[in-house]
C-alpha cells in the first residue's frame, strides 16, 4: 500500500471512478471532499462514503462544507434546511449547539465525518460578502461564545469541526475564490480577528487556514504558503496546535500550479493540503508532487478524533 499524501481531494460525481479508484491506489490521498456534485440523496451518498473508505481505508476522513444558510451541500428535500450562522447572534449558545448537533447527525448517518465549519471569521461593514452572514458576529467575544457552541455540537454528532479562515478572513475586500485579498490592517488590529480562533484553539477541531496576504505579518506571502504566520501567529500567538488543512488550492488567490503549492503549503507548516475541482488531471498532479503525510499530522488526527469521542454523549442502556 502506497504511503498517504498529506491531501484531501475532490472527485468528480455521484459514484467513485474507476480511474478515480486506481489513481488513490497509486497516490492514496488521505480523504475527500465532496461538494453538491457528488450529491443525490442519503442511499447514494451513504454508498459513496463507503466506496471511498473501502480505498482508503475505514479512518479515510471525508469532509463537507456544511455550515447551515447558502454554504450547504446537503439540500433539501433529502435534508434539513439549516439556519445561517448569523441568525444566531446574541441568542442561547444552546440553540447554537443544539442545530450544529442536528446538523452533524445528518453529516455522520451518510458517512461525512468532518464538517467544514464553523467559520470563525468576524462579519466586519464594508468587506466582502463571501463571509457575510457565515459569520456569527462583528464581536470576537460572540464569534468565540457561538463557535465553542458549535464545535460541541457538531462533536457530540461525531463529526470533526473544522474551524476557519484561521488567522481570520473578515476583513478581506475581494473573495479569495477569485483573486488574492490583501489586508492593510496593523497587527494591533488583528488581535480581534485571531481572537475567536485563540479562544477555541484548546477544543481538538480542526482549522482552515485562510488564503490571505496580512501585510502586516507577511508582506509576500498568504497565510496558506507562510512560515512567519503559521509559526509565529497560528501556532504560538494563537496557540492553535490542532490540525491545520490549507483552504482549496484551485482557488484564484493562489495562482500557480497546484502541484507547486501543495509542497509549499506544507513546507510552510500546513498539516494538510485541500484540492477541490474533482478534475482527475489536476488531483493527480497534486497527489503525485504532494507530500506524505507527517508524524506530527497523524498525531494532531488522532487527538481530533480523541476530542470527538470525548465529546459524544453517553448512550442510555435500557
């Protein structure tokens, strides 16, 4: 068996391919990620996962952008419409965690066991709309209250969370889709963005890291591909040392070859590198370049799922 690339890929349908199936044989990926495309209803998807676990093995994680609002891939009629995170503000952190865990249950029952949320960016006026009503709040301290909520809801499901766009995407002018934003703010300034991540850094998620220039910290490189943020802001201004995946790497602020960045990013200090366009071409060109996956990477797996276990309720014996 070949050893596991620090990736997590996309896949291009409803079913795995055959070609699909033989290129994880050569370059085993470490997961997937699906998005609407590979999505009919709970049978098919349910038969997906287990297609993919039976490649990649029974721990392969399989992720979801399943935040509740627009970003949801689990649509209705088979699933729940779920409330944007912003309808939550300054409400019951029960209510908060009470949705998450509704929301990871129907994630976990089809096999989806790592959920992409929730964002801890801040809803900031004037920036970009691709957060917007993602976000919990403008306020660092109710982006923290809610997202801790989160996190334990969608733990006590069974999922991973996935906490995100660490050091903070809520003052980025342009989407990160498109093109590179740049962030003028002083350091000062971003203490209230990193502080949402600092106060859920302890909690055994995940996080994303954030496709963004922050002048301040780095003036040539993003978040994703720089050594000075990941060391010095996530892992010790942060404290964050929990499993940190790069946001897609087809995404337009990171121009290049993926095959190029995927070696960067985890050169940089990324646990795991993300490539979504489910093209077979370009997955294997960044599972044949990316790296094998770290020591240090499979321990921070283990303490997430560790984190997951710890969470879940105990079941009533009758």
């Amino acid at each position: 068996m070949p050893a596991i690339k620090a990736a997590v890929v996309g896949i291009s349908g409803t079913g795995l391919t055959p070609e699909e199936a033989a290129l994880f044989r050569r370059h085993r990926p470490l997961g997937v990620i699906l998005f609407r495309r590979n999505v009919a209803d709970p049978a098919q998807l349910a038969a997906l996962t287990a297609a993919i676990r039976e490649e990649l093995g029974a721990e392969a994680p399989i992720l979801v952008d399943q935040e509740g609002g627009r970003v949801a891939r689990l649509r209705p009629p088979h699933w729940t419409e779920f409330p944007p995170p912003a309808s939550f503000e300054n409400g019951p952190a029960a209510a908060a965690e009470a949705s998450a865990a509704r929301l990871g249950a129907e994630c976990a029952a089809v096999g989806l066991d790592v959920v992409c949320a929730p964002c801890l960016d801040l809803r900031l006026p004037g920036a970009h709309q691709v957060i917007g009503d993602r976000a919990f709040s403008a306020d660092p301290a109710e982006v923290a209250r809610l997202g801790a909520a989160w996190v334990r809801g969608l733990q006590s499901a069974g999922c991973v969370p996935v906490i995100k766009h660490i050091p903070g995407h809520g003052r980025a002018l342009v989407d990160s889709h498109e093109s590179l934003p740049r962030v003028e703010a002083s350091a000062a300034e971003l203490t209230a963005d990193v502080a949402p991540f600092r106060a859920l850094a302890g909690m055994g998620a995940w996080a994303m890291t954030a496709h963004i220039l922050y002048a301040a910290w780095d003036a040539a490189r993003p978040a994703t591909l720089s050594p000075r943020i990941i060391r010095d802001v996530i892992r010790v201004e942060i404290g964050f040392d929990g499993v940190l995946v790069s946001d897609d790497l087809a995404m337009g602020a990171m121009g290049g070859l993926s095959g190029e960045l995927a070696g960067a990013a985890i050169a940089a200090g990324c646990d795991l590198v993300l490539h979504c366009t489910g093209e077979l071409a370009e997955t294997a060109a960044i599972l044949e370049t990316c790296p094998v996956l770290a020591d240090s990477a499979v321990e921070r797996l283990a303490a997430a799922r560790a984190a997951v276990r710890a969470a879940q309720r105990p079941t009533v014996m009758a």
